[in-house]
C-alpha cells in the first residue's frame, strides 16, 4: 500500500477509521480470537548495539545487568508454565547484535528450539541479525516465526540507531522469509518520530512479499539512563489509529497490542481490539519491561466476550506474490 493510500486513511475522521478498520478486520478474521504470546528473555543485557530505545544496551547505564544464556531446563519450564497459562505462542529473545551458525550459542539456541517446539505451541525466536545459514538452521530446529521489527521510517531510524542500518534490519528478515519461517515485524510509537515516519514504516511492512505474518505495535516505555528516557506517553487515539490502518493495510496479519500495554486503561485496550488488534503478549514481563497480569487479561478478554486462538506449530509460511517485487522501495 502507498504512502498516499496510507495517509489518507490513517486521516480520515476518527470513527469512519475505526469503521473501515473493524469491517476490514471482521473480513479476514470473523471468529472473535486473540492470539496469546508469551515472550521471554533468555539472554539479558550486555548487547553491543546502540537502540537508543533499548535497556539491555552495554552502552547505557539501565540498571539492567548483563546476564549468560539461560539454561535449557530453566527456558522449557517457562514454556510449560506459559503453555498452562494458554499461550499459544512461545516468543524467546536474546539481547545479541546477531548470531553465527557453528558457535556454540547458536549451538545451543538450535538444541533449546528443538525442545520447545516439542510443546506443541508455535515457536517465536529474536536473536538479532540473521545470515542465510543461520535463518535456515533456526527453520529447520523449529522456529514457526521469526521477530525483526523495523521499529521506525527508514529516514528516521538514523537517529534512533547508528551500529546497524535499516537495510541491514531488511536483510535479515529477507533471509528469514527465505528460510520459509514467518516474519514478525512491526515497530515502536514514541521514538520522536512525526506521523508520516509511522506510515512510512507501515508503507514498507504493507510491502513485503510475502507479508508480514504478524505485526508488533508497541508504544515505548521510557527506559530510566537510555537516550530516551524522557520521551513523553504517545496518546491513545494515536495508537488506535495506528492499529486500525495496520488492519486495513496488512489485513492478514495478526496485529499485536504489543509493549506499553501497561500504561493503557482497560477500555483503551478494548478499542484497540475493536481497531483490529487480536494478538497480546501475555504473562508478567517483557523482556524487561512489566506487563498486565495473566488473570487481568484473562478476565478483560472474557468481558469483552474474545476467545483464545488455538496453536499452530505447522503453520506455514505466507507465500509470496510473484507478481510483486520481493523487495520493498526504500524511497517514495
């Protein structure tokens, strides 16, 4: 979708936004689901990246401590704690610039992969930047999805990040696909970006061939000792506008009410879901960020009268259009 289709929807008057985006919603996903995902660090801190947004960067003095690979025991319990609870998706993130195949984290990614996807759930990996290698290793261990959000525009990411480019973040998510895993990617409201950066973002995610299978909308939480740790709260008519042309223009995707959910009122949420959301991280923590609880979500979805979507570790892929180019246009 083009950055002129992108805009005039994304303006048009509050409710007839909402209107489109719930009709277009109930086209492609008429049962009344949301997909629960629980996502867990197993690797903290230490990560030589420079994120402006990011707590777990060693450039930064967070608070946040750098810490080794989780043990397998350790990760396979939080997976079954996390199955028990209904999540359908186990997300596992490590705080790495990228990894390598033939190392022996990798290594030990690929053995813990193995086991997880044993639990019958789908399996969600971030690890950084992938080669073709290593994207094709991670599919064949048992990565339903893999996360790489663009976070931002391409014009503005230079600000929010300098130790990789937006192309290289295009990169990974290319060979992933490749691979024959799902992408998710999405991006983050409240970095200072202006309007237009966020429809540029969606402009490209709207681009992918195939799409994205899933699409993080997070609102940042300001990080006490990161750049941003000042940036103000992004307002809740600006998130919902946001989710409901996500809907609209990736109408296929799950679109998922992502990190920030904290700072929003129950009612906000619920609008949200109304815009088009059906995904939610669900559990106690975010990486390092706090989350709703597990039996607040739970009753919030029953008095919205939403149910859970139900596993699928076979999932395959999007297919890609051959009658559209692979690659996104990085100009407009």
């Amino acid at each position: 979708m083009t950055y002129s289709e992108l805009h005039r929807i994304y303006h048009q008057p509050f409710f007839e936004l909402l209107k489109q985006g719930r009709q277009v919603h109930e086209e492609n996903w008429p049962a009344q689901e949301v997909q629960l995902c629980t996502l867990l660090s197993i690797k903290t801190g230490g990560c030589s990246e420079d994120c402006s947004y990011c707590a777990q960067s060693a450039r930064y003095d967070s608070g946040v401590k750098a810490e080794k690979l989780m043990a397998k025991c350790d990760i396979l319990e939080r997976a079954e704690a996390a199955r028990a609870n209904g999540s359908t998706r186990f997300c596992m993130g490590a705080a790495w610039r990228g990894v390598r195949a033939g190392t022996d984290r990798f290594n030990q990614v690929l053995d813990i992969v193995r086991d997880v996807s044993k639990l019958g759930m789908e399996v969600c990996v971030t690890l950084g930047e992938l080669g073709a290698t290593e994207a094709a290793q991670l599919k064949e261990a048992g990565v339903t999805a893999y996360n790489h959000n663009l976070d931002t525009s391409p014009e503005h990411y230079p600000n929010i990040v300098t130790s990789h480019t937006f192309q290289d973040r295009l990169r990974t998510i290319r060979h992933a696909q490749d691979a024959g895993m799902s992408v998710c990617s999405g991006g983050i409201l409240g970095l200072g970006e202006t309007i237009a950066d966020r429809l540029r973002m969606l402009e490209i995610l709207s681009e992918f061939n195939p799409q994205p299978e899933s699409v993080p909308i997070n609102s940042l939480m300001p990080m006490p000792g990161t750049p941003l740790a000042e940036q103000a709260q992004v307002q809740v008519f600006d998130l919902v506008r946001m989710i409901a042309t996500t809907r609209i223009a990736i109408p296929r995707a799950k679109v998922r009410l992502s990190a920030g959910r904290t700072l929003l009122s129950r009612e906000a949420q619920a609008l949200c879901f109304f815009a088009g959301a059906n995904s939610i991280f669900y559990g106690d923590k975010l990486l390092t960020a706090a989350n709703p609880a597990v039996q607040e979500d739970q009753a919030l979805l029953r008095e919205l009268g939403l149910t859970t979507q139900e596993p699928n570790p076979a999932m395959s892929a999007p297919s890609a259009n051959t009658e559209r180019p692979l690659e996104p246009a990085l100009t407009h």
